[in-house]
C-alpha cells in the first residue's frame, strides 16, 4: 500500500509540474505576440503569421458601416487600421477617443517598387483624363514620391503596411 501511495503520489507532483510549465510557456507565447505600433510601423518588424495585441488610441471608427476604425500610438504618426472579425458586426462609435487593447490577425502589405510605379501610372492616368493638374493630383504625387524615397531606402526593398482583423478588443 505504502508502494502504491508513493507511486500515486510521484504522478500527481509530476502531472501537476508539467502543468504549471505548460502554463507558464502559454503566457510567455502570449508575451511574445505583443507588439506596439511603434514597432510595427518602424520598418524592422519581422511579420509572422497568428494572432497578436496592439495598444492604442481609437481616434476614427467608420460612421457609413462601423466595420472600421484607426488606432494610433504615442506618435500620431504610428497608425493602425482594424477592420471587424466574423465574430462582431461593428465597432461601437463611442469607441472614439478611448484607449484600447486590440487582438487579432494582422496581414501584411508589400509595397515595393512595381507598386509604386502602377500608383504613379494610375494618377498620370486619372489626370489625363481630367484635363489639367489638380490639387489633389500634385499631393497624391507627392505622396508616391515619398513612398518612393521610402521604398528606396529600405534595406529590404519594400516597405511594410499592416491592416488588422480584430477577433476582441476591450477599453484601457
């Protein structure tokens, strides 16, 4: 009996070891899928597939179908856009001016050169059949000469941009 006691005893510490370091990789797995925006807009985000968190500051959610919104970080410049998942219809409009934290799937979008210069032809498209220059004609150039100088710039020979489907959010 006594055997047979130690023996239960053993595969019960053992069990509940294993446990506990399932649970402990389980949170630093979750750790590791945090990401600022900062970082994600930085250009040196190495992008993997799955889920991950992103903190920050609702300033627009779409008035015309709510299925949209925009999130920036410290730096207004470190914008997010995040659409709903299939498992929500809308993000609430009070959501605006509320600090979130966001999880969900990001998907990744090169921009690399070939992009740059079928945006280019689009707007010398656009303009021609427009006659004359616009306002809007010059800035959305202006636009594509930035782009481009980034794209140029990048080690990598593309620059990232990332959307977002969120699966939950809640306020901070």
């Amino acid at each position: 009996m006594k055997k047979y006691l130690l023996v239960l005893s053993v595969m019960i510490f053992t069990l509940i070891s294993c446990d506990k370091e399932a649970k402990t990789a389980d949170v630093k797995d979750d750790a590791s899928k945090t990401v600022t925006l900062q970082v994600l807009n930085s250009g040196n985000y190495e992008y993997k597939t799955g889920d991950v968190e992103v903190e920050g500051l609702c300033v627009h959610v779409c008035t015309h179908s709510g299925k949209k919104m925009f999130i920036v970080g410290d730096n207004p410049d470190d914008k997010l856009q995040i659409f709903t998942g299939d498992n929500m219809s809308v993000f609430p409009k009070d959501l605006e001016g509320s600090k979130l934290k966001v999880v969900g799937f990001l998907e990744e979008e090169r921009i690399d050169m070939k992009y740059v210069q079928e945006w280019e032809a689009e707007l010398a498209a656009e303009a021609k059949d427009h006659e004359g220059h616009s306002c809007s004609f010059e800035e959305d150039m202006n636009k594509v000469k930035n782009i481009r100088s980034m794209v140029e710039s990048s080690p990598k020979g593309y620059i990232s941009k990332y959307t977002m489907t969120a699966k939950e959010f809640k306020k901070i």
